[in-house]
C-alpha cells in the first residue's frame, strides 16, 4: 500500500487575468488551474491547499501550498518540471519538495510578507500598468513613511477588514499582530512592505489606501491610532486597487 505524500509547494504568479485564488465555477483561478495541472500530470484528483487566499489581481512572488499524492511516485524534480509545462506561463511552479505528512501551508504559517507598488510618475509605461497603482499625482511619501509604522504592533484591525463581511466580523477575531510596517520611496515608485501573523480580508490595501490619504494629505498619521480604536470600517479610507499588491513570501518554522 502507497502512502501518502505531502508536497509543499512554492508558486509565483501573475494575478492579471485570475479571479484570484480560490476555485469558483466558471472562473479562471490560480488554484483552479494548479489543480487542472496536477490531475493531467499525476492522474489524481488533488486539492491544492494555499497558504491564503489573493484577491483578484493580485499578485504573488512566494505563495506556498501543500498537496497530498497517493499513487504518484514522480520525483518532486520533474514534478515541477511537468506542472511548468502545463500550466499557463503566467502561473509557475518555482519550487517543488517533499514536507513533513502533517505539514499545512496555511495552518503552519509563522508570518506573511506583503509588497505594495505605487508608480507616482505621470504617464506609466504600458508594461508595467497591470502590475502597480499608478497614482500620477503629487504624494507627500516623506508623511506616509513616518505613519508606515504606526501600524506595528498587536491591534483590532476591524477598521482596515473588508467592509462587505461586517457581519461575519461581528463574530470573528479581528485582532491581527502586524510585525513590520515600512514605506519608502525608489525612483518613481513609492514601495510599501508589510509583514504580519495573519491578515483580514482586504487588511493591507485598506492599510495601502489610509497611507494614501496621508500622502495627500487629507489625513495625518496621527489618526491612527483612532481609526483602530473606533473598530469600524468608516473610519478609515478608500480600498487600494489590487494590482499593485504582490504575496512576497510565506515564512515558516521547522514545520517546512
């Protein structure tokens, strides 16, 4: 009897196109399209776990998923090599390995890093608009840097979830440790980094979309702390759009 093997791996992927991650009926899904890729290339019907959900658009350099494999024996090497050959070059496999049995890319997870593009020139070239938010207007990034790091520390992010499942965070826990929050400027971009134990639904281009204000100026970083304390949705700002948002990378421990 075969026993089953779990299969961490490591993808990157363009968001362009996908309706995001999660598998919908008649939809054009990153996890939709790795799990066509692997009944092709292993003949079993495999569920693709991911470390997290991406919105569509979305992109990610450093998603992580695990798969469990009952009958295929098919070296993770060429394992990665098949599914690249099958899958559309937008979607790649960068990485393929054997994990522990009980590994779970999402359950295991230590903390997520997240990279926010924001191209502040006034024309953006045409290969490069899919893949920033193009803000063509003056931003004062020198104010948005010092109000980056406000959001350190353990908080209520109830404010910065998405407003659609207000409900659901009625009931839910909200409180999210955010370990490093940093903006800065290069070149005509002003990049902001976000490193966190667990994100809400919307959390860092809500996040992206207050610092936003800030850099216009029409709010100031010292408002912060407020917006957390009033635990609603309306105090704080407009949600970033999604394709300046990249899934950097998946940290774990000695679970990998």
């Amino acid at each position: 009897m075969n026993e089953v093997r779990t299969i961490r791996l490591r993808l990157s992927y363009d968001g362009s196109g996908h309706q995001g991650w999660q598998v919908q009926p008649g939809r054009r899904t990153i996890q939709g399209e790795v799990s066509a890729a692997l009944e092709t290339v292993t003949g079993e019907r495999v569920v693709v776990h991911g470390s997290g959900r991406t919105d569509a658009g979305v992109h990610a350099l450093g998603q992580v998923a695990h798969i469990h494999l009952l009958a295929s024996r098919l070296p993770v090497a060429n394992l990665a090599r098949a599914l690249n050959a099958r899958l559309p070059p937008q979607v790649r496999v960068l990485e393929a390995s054997e994990a522990h049995p009980e590994f779970h890319a999402r359950h295991h997870a230590r903390s997520k890093l997240y990279r926010y593009r924001i191209f502040c020139e006034p024309v953006c070239p045409p290969f490069l608009w899919r893949y920033v938010y193009h803000h063509p207007y003056r931003l004062d990034d020198a104010a948005m840097a010092a109000a980056a790091p406000r959001f350190a520390g353990t908080h209520d992010f109830r404010s910065f979830a998405a407003a659609a499942n207000a409900g659901a965070q009625e009931r839910e826990n909200t409180v999210r440790t955010v370990l490093r929050s940093e903006l800065w400027r290069e070149g005509p971009e002003v990049i902001y980094e976000v490193q966190g134990t667990g994100f809400l639904h919307h959390m860092v281009r809500n996040l992206v979309g207050f610092l936003l204000e800030v850099g216009r100026g029409a709010r100031s970083g010292e408002e912060i702390a407020a917006v957390l304390e009033a635990r609603t949705r309306r105090a704080a700002a407009r949600t970033a759009p999604p394709q300046g948002l990249y899934l950097v990378r998946v940290d774990y421990g000695d679970t990998e």
